[in-house]
C-alpha cells in the first residue's frame, strides 16, 4: 500500500515539470486569448473596459473579416489539395520507380523547404514581376505583343492564386518527403503479387500505396491546416502586405492589423477566438472524415 | 530498501532541480536585463540619474542619436543617457513597456504599421509637452516654443486631440510632393504642370511617347498627396474638418472634387503600378521614374536618398514640385510630413525626459541631425541645409506653396475601421477599376461617421 503511494508520488514528481510548463506557456495563454477577447482594449493602459460578446457582435458584421476568412479557407483548401496531389506523385514515383538522379530530385523539392519565406516570397516577387518576371516573360510567348502585363500581385482577383503557387511550392518537399518515409514502409512483397496478378502502376499506386499509407495521410492534413494558417500570414505579411486594398488578407493577418494597427486589442483577440475554433473544429472534422479501419501488413 | 528510498528521492530532487532551473531561465530573462540597465549604470556615476531613450532607426542612421546622447551627457553632468535604437523600435521596447518598463523619451513617427504612437495615443498614454513649449533651450536663451518654425505647433500633428494641448514634439520635417526627372522634361521641352488641365494635357502628350504620368510606390504614400489636395481644394478649415471627421464633410463638393481628381489621375497611372504597390516591390515604382517609364511619384525628401544606389536613364537630375491646386486660383500645396518624439504617462524620468526634448531644438543637436540629413524644424535651419536638401526646402520659399500639416485626429480606438483603410489603401481599387469613385467617397463618409463617434 506504502510502496503505491510512494509510486503516484513519484509518478507526479515526474510529470511535474511538464505539467507546469505547459499550464505557463500553453493553458494560461489560451485562456488569456479567449478572456481579452470580451475587453475593449488598446494593449497599454490600465483601462481595459469589459465589453461581454460585443467585440463578436462586431465581428460577425465585418465585411473585411468575411473577405480575410474566405481568402483562409480558400488557400487551406487549394493549398492541401494541390500539394498533397503532387506529394504523392512525386513520393510515389521516387519510391516505387527507378529513375536516375533520385537523390537529386529528393534534394531538389526539399530545398524550398529550408529556405525562410521570406526568402521565398523575393523569389516569387521576382517571379510575378510584372516587366521582367519569369512568369510574364514566359507566357508573352503565347499573348499578343502589346497585350497589358498580368499583374499577379496586383489584381485582385489573382493575387490569392498567386499566393497559393508559392504555398505549394514551399510545402510539396516536406510532404513528399513524409510520405516518401511510409511508403518505404510497404512491404515489396505486396507489389510483386500485384504484378503477378497482372495490376498496373496506377491500379497499385490506389489499391496498395495509398491504403497503407492512410494513417500518414491522415497526420498530414492536420499538418496542412495548421500550417496553411501559419504560412498563409507570413507569405502575405512578406509579399503582399494584404494588399491591393486587403484582397490579399487572410484573417491571421487581418487579427494582426486590427490588434496592433487598428489598436484594437481585444478586437484583434476575439478574431483569434474564431480561428482557435475554426483550425480546431476542422482538424477534427477532418479526423472524423478521413477514419479508416487501419490496414496491417 | 533504504538504498532504493535514497534514489527514489534523489531522482525527485533532480527533476524538481530541473523545473526550477528551467523555469527560472525562462522567467528571468527581462528582469536581469532590466537591473544590469539601472543598477550597473547608476553606481558609475555621480548622481546616477539615467535617461532611457528609444529612437527609431530611420533612413537617417542611428549614429546621429549616440552623438546627441553624448552632447546631452555634455550639458547635463552626472546624466548618463541610455540610446536603444531600432529599425523595428517598436517590437524591441514594447515587451518590456506591457510589464510597467517604459524608456522615458520614444521617439517614433505615426503612421507606422506597428502603431505604436498612435495606440498609446489612443489610449491617453501620452505625457502633456506643454511645459516643454516654455522651457530654454539648455544652453541657449530662447524658449522652445520660439524657436520651433511658426506653423508646427498648431497642428493636429502636435496636438492629436485637438484640445490645444501639446503631446508631439515636431522631429525632422521634409517636404512631400510630386518627384520627377527634370532632365527627362528638359530634354522633351515639357513645362512642369502647375495645374491639373495642365497635368492632363502634359499626360496626353506623355502618353503618346509611352510614358505614363503617374506612378507611387504604395498607397500608403497617398496620405500626405491627399492632404495636400484636401487644403488646395477648400483651404485651411475644410481641411481641419476633414481631419476631425465634422458630418458630411467628405460628401462636400470640395472633398467630391479630390475624388474625382484621384480618379480621373487613375486613368494614367503606370499600368504595372499595382502589381508592385507593396512593401516588397514599392522600389520598382519609384524605379519607374528612373526609368523614365512613368513621370511624377508622391514622394519625400528621403527618396534620393533611397534610390542612390538606383540605375537610371542617362541625363537624370531629380525634379520636385508641390501638388497642384485643385481650386481654381489656389496655390499649390505641399504636405509637410514630420515625425513624432514623446514622453509616455508612465516615463519614471520626466523631468530629464523634458529637458531632452527642449535640448532636441538645440543648434548643438540640429547640427548633429542635420549631418545624417535630418533636419530640425527650427529657425535658421535654413542655413544648415546641403545644397541638394535646399532644392527641396525651398518650395515654401516666397510663398510658392502653401505648407499643410497634421493628420486625421485621434480617436478611441474603433474595431474594423480606419481611415488608412477606407481612404488611402482604396486608391489600389479605383486604379484597377474593383471600385468606382463614388463608392469609395461613401466608404470614406461611412468610416468618417463610425471615427466621430469615438472622437
């Protein structure tokens, strides 16, 4: 009886230090984000007024706050869609397929992947120059001489795409390189069964690679929201500064002028309120979605 | 058994060790900082009083204000001035201002995207400069308030509440208005448009040649053009009732006629202008005008000095002028844009924080600014100007222009709306045709009457 008590105790001497750590750094922060929330306040003073639901009464009548989500969700969905295509592809080909240069194509998609964004947003701002960009240069093959030059950063309407090309870019190597790891996984036997029953490349790739992977698959889309957040406002806090006329804001970024530009504090944490939701519910409702017996081999 | 017991406790002790190391490391960090700062410097000198100064590190470098501390500490014996200068001096002060450290003077202009002026601004977190107006100037015999250049202290530039008290003290003040390549104009015989038939004509011709006449680095550099075509369009009061947001002053035919001219200077604006109008790309438009690709650019005096370093079309000299009236008989007029140094509510140092300030109009420190380019709105600064930086000081000279000062009045904060959004940043929608003039003037008005009511 002594010795089981000695060992909760000691069981909670250990779990001590990180239980402490993460009520500092993690509970107390969430808690503070959804208590500023419900204040009016500049982020100096002592005069922080108590406002109740308002700062959300507010929200939910904000067209720029709408305009910031949709441009979120946009760039969530395309953004996992298209890199998790092409991941695969390449996972896919550079694991099962012997091509020559594997490890440098390996390399090759990784880089962007250690670069900083901002290094990349001056690679993609250099691209979609509109004068003497890569983009631009290439396509005025196929357009008319005098034809006015796209404005990739500057049309409001393509600016988001824009930023999706250079999202995709930045994430296809890490991905790839996830995926790459479980797919080694899958044991060679399998294949050989299938090639014996006369099952192609893509029949395989649908029937044996994806199935067993599944689990992996799943992981990453938690990643690909969560991540899509994050990047979504540094890519546009170093390439477009939510500009033209915040058509490129995204509602990280949106939250970050309105609690420091704006001064609106708590304004600013009432829209982190709706994005703690939002990626939370999501990457729940995707976990619920994706659930699939897992497959043994 | 005793053994184990003995290691049982010894593994405790180490990860309770553990903890405390660990959260210490975390949790100390500011606080050492802070007492090295106080206790070290203090100890070292006589009557230890330590003044904490925080400059923005600007195109003008941060060696000006090591110099300026020094010939502080000069006049001020037993003063040791601590200088914390930053190109972001707002991410390096602010941690420690939201746990009670303030530093006793900032000096960091509004308009910034991290605000910081303008939300303690906002949030009366401002010390009244007031008694600073009457202070001599250490070392000279003139009061502070008589030697600042007439015009400066009246403004909503100085006094953002607009109750006749001072809380900005008016730092290095530059000119804005339209840059362009006088080389460029001499050589095609263009005249410098003074008024906007002229402009349009002088675009028509531009046009034909494959020169646009129009180009800005952001829209952000909108403000201080709006500004001056506010003023040449209704004058001075109109002007101030535009800045305190009075009801249906922006549906006036005067502030009507500004959005109009703004929309009809859309039509020749650079057509790759937009793409570039963000802090990425902002210098490939002012390139333009290098290029000779588009003709005039909003600007200020920091521009040559920004694009030094530039290429440009052989025969280039910069060209600047005021902004044209939009009434008819006006003068031109030209914004004068200065930054803001203050002294926040909870500085522990005011009184020596208020005698920096006095010293800042100092011939001794516009001197030491003057060096780096900056330059002091003060009497006989004239006299200190580089013959380059003449060029553009002089466009007040003889009553050529008519200087506007001050921006929009501040108010309590208001949750989604701002004027920078509703007036400037919209000028990217009018150029690409996403919104039409008069969509944008009821979208100002709208923003006006939501800011009115936190006045």
């Amino acid at each position: 009886m002594k010795s089981k008590r000695g060992k909760n105790g000691f069981i909670a001497v250990c779990i001590l230090p990180s239980v402490i750590l993460f009520i500092i750094f993690m509970l107390i922060p969430t808690v503070n984000v959804f208590k500023m929330s419900m204040y009016k306040w500049g982020g100096f003073s002592n005069n922080k007024t108590f406002v109740g639901m308002n700062n959300f009464k507010i929200l939910f009548q904000d067209d720029k706050f709408y305009r910031s989500f949709q441009n979120s969700i946009l760039l969530i969905v395309l953004v996992t869609i298209v890199t998790m295509a092409f991941a695969l592809i390449f996972a896919a080909i550079l694991s099962r397929e012997k091509i020559k240069g594997q490890n440098f194509f390996r390399i090759i998609f990784y880089i962007p992947n250690i670069l900083s964004v901002v290094v990349i947003s001056a690679i993609f701002s250099a691209i979609y120059d509109p004068n003497q960009g890569l983009l631009n240069s290439i396509l005025s093959v196929f357009r008319a001489k005098d034809a006015a030059p796209i404005l990739w950063l500057g049309n409001q309407r393509l600016v988001v795409y824009s930023l999706v090309i250079a999202m995709v870019w930045q994430a296809i190597g890490y991905y790839m390189v996830m995926y790459m790891a479980s797919m080694a996984g899958v044991p060679e036997s399998l294949y050989e069964s299938a090639n014996l029953e006369g099952a192609g490349k893509i029949y395989q790739f649908f029937h044996i690679t994806l199935p067993l992977i599944w689990t992996n698959v799943r992981t990453t889309l938690t990643f690909f929201i969560i991540s899509t957040i994050n990047l979504s406002f540094l890519f546009v806090q170093a390439m477009t500064s939510g500009k033209p006329d915040g058509a490129s804001e995204v509602f990280l970024s949106y939250m970050y002028g309105q609690a420091y530009t704006n001064s609106s504090y708590g304004y600013g944490m009432a829209i982190g309120v709706v994005v703690f939701l939002f990626s939370f519910g999501l990457a729940g409702l995707v976990n619920l979605v994706t659930k699939r017996e897992p497959l043994e081999f | 058994m005793k053994k184990e017991k003995l290691k049982r406790w010894l593994a405790a002790g180490l990860v309770a060790a553990m903890t405390m190391t660990c959260l210490a490391g975390c949790g100390g960090g500011s606080s050492t900082d802070g007492d090295n700062g106080d206790s070290g410097e203090g100890g070292a000198d006589g009557d230890g009083q330590v003044l904490k100064v925080a400059a923005l590190e600007s195109a003008y470098g941060a060696d000006m204000w090591t110099e300026v501390a020094a010939a502080f500490e000069e006049t001020h014996e037993g003063v040791k001035v601590e200088v914390t200068t930053d190109k972001k001096i707002e991410d390096k002060i602010t941690p420690a201002m939201k746990s009670g450290d303030y530093p006793d003077v900032v000096h960091c202009a509004t308009g910034r995207d991290a605000a910081l002026t303008e939300t303690l601004t906002k949030e009366k977190g401002l010390a009244c400069l007031d008694e600073v107006l009457d202070m001599t100037i250490p070392g000279e015999d003139v009061t502070v308030k008589d030697k600042i250049l007439p015009g400066f202290l009246d403004t909503l530039g100085t006094m953002p509440y607009n109750d006749g008290k001072t809380y900005y003290a008016p730092m290095f003040y530059s000119p804005c208005g339209l840059f362009y390549n006088a080389g460029l104009l001499k050589e095609k015989k263009w005249e410098v448009p003074t008024t906007w038939e002229e402009m349009w004509e002088l675009g028509d011709k531009a046009k034909e040649e494959g020169i646009a006449l129009f180009t800005y680095p952001t829209t952000g550099y909108f403000d201080a053009f709006t500004y001056a075509l506010l003023e040449s369009s209704g004058g001075a009061d109109f002007y101030n009732k535009c800045m305190t947001y009075e009801d249906g002053i922006w549906e006036s035919d005067e502030a009507t006629a500004v959005f109009e001219l703004i929309g009809k200077l859309a039509e020749y604006v650079e057509p790759t202008t937009v793409g570039n109008a963000n802090d990425e790309g902002f210098t490939k438009n002012q390139q333009l005008i290098l290029d000779n690709k588009a003709i005039f650019c909003p600007n200020g005096t920091w521009l040559p000095g920004e694009m030094a370093d530039a290429p440009r079309a052989e025969g280039f000299e910069w060209g600047f002028t005021a902004v044209p009236a939009v009434a008819a008989g006006e003068k031109p007029s030209s914004f004068t844009f200065f930054e803001q140094l203050w002294v926040p509510a909870e500085a522990k140092n005011q009184e020596l924080a208020m005698e920096w300030v006095a010293f800042m109009y100092s011939d001794k420190a516009a001197e030491i600014f003057a060096n780096a380019g900056a330059v002091q709105p003060i009497n006989g600064i004239s006299e200190k100007l580089s013959d380059e930086n003449k060029l553009y000081y002089q466009i007040y000279d003889n009553d050529a222009a008519v200087a506007v000062m001050g921006g929009f009045a501040a108010t309590e904060p208001v949750e989604g709306v701002s004027m920078a959004d509703s007036l400037f940043k919209a000028v990217d929608s009018i150029v690409s045709g996403d919104k039409t003039v008069e969509e944008w003037q009821t979208g100002v008005e709208e923003t006006s009457d939501k800011l009115r009511d936190a006045m």
